[in-house]
C-alpha cells in the first residue's frame, strides 16, 4: 500500500512531533542535520526536510518502534511515508 504525499506529511509531522518531544534524541538529530531548532518550526511545511526527519528515525528500529508506538501508527507506515515524499524512491541496482 502506499500513501498519498498528503498521509505522508502528516505522518511525517507526527514523526517530528514524537522527536521534538524526545528529549535524548533531538540533540543527536540536531546535530546530525545541521539544524537548529527554529530550522525545525521554518522546515516543517517541507516536503523534503519531512523526508529527512523519516531517513533519520528509520535509521534504527528502536526508534521506529518508539515513534510509532507513541503516535499510535502502524510501523510498515514509516516507510510508505518515506517513499511518498521527494527523494523517497527506492534505488534498484540491478
């Protein structure tokens, strides 16, 4: 299944929410990305700055499974937000 850019974002935001509010890992997503936290209030309507929140939370299955658990979404959404939102294509190497 996958989601439409608009699910997606809103996922997405739900994702930042979570972080935001996640006092022990939005030191390391700060620094990770380079910003601050105004950047994040400025940021939030962007498509693809969404799409960096979700590259980074999926970079560890306990996180996902924080977040999702937190914001009562199923953990196979995470992903189909990520592929929803620019730069989310899947690669194929072959």
């Amino acid at each position: 299944m996958s989601l439409s850019q608009s699910a997606a974002e809103t996922t997405a935001l739900q994702a930042l929410a979570w972080l935001v509010g996640n006092d022990d890992l939005l030191p390391t997503f700060l620094g990770a990305s380079g910003a601050s936290e105004a950047d994040l209030r400025r940021a939030a309507h962007d498509p693809a700055f969404l799409g960096g929140v979700l590259d980074f939370i999926l970079m560890d299955d306990a996180w996902v499974i924080g977040c999702c658990d937190a914001q009562g979404i199923a953990y196979e959404q995470m992903q189909q937000a990520r592929a929803a939102l620019p730069g989310g294509d899947q690669i194929s190497w072959t």
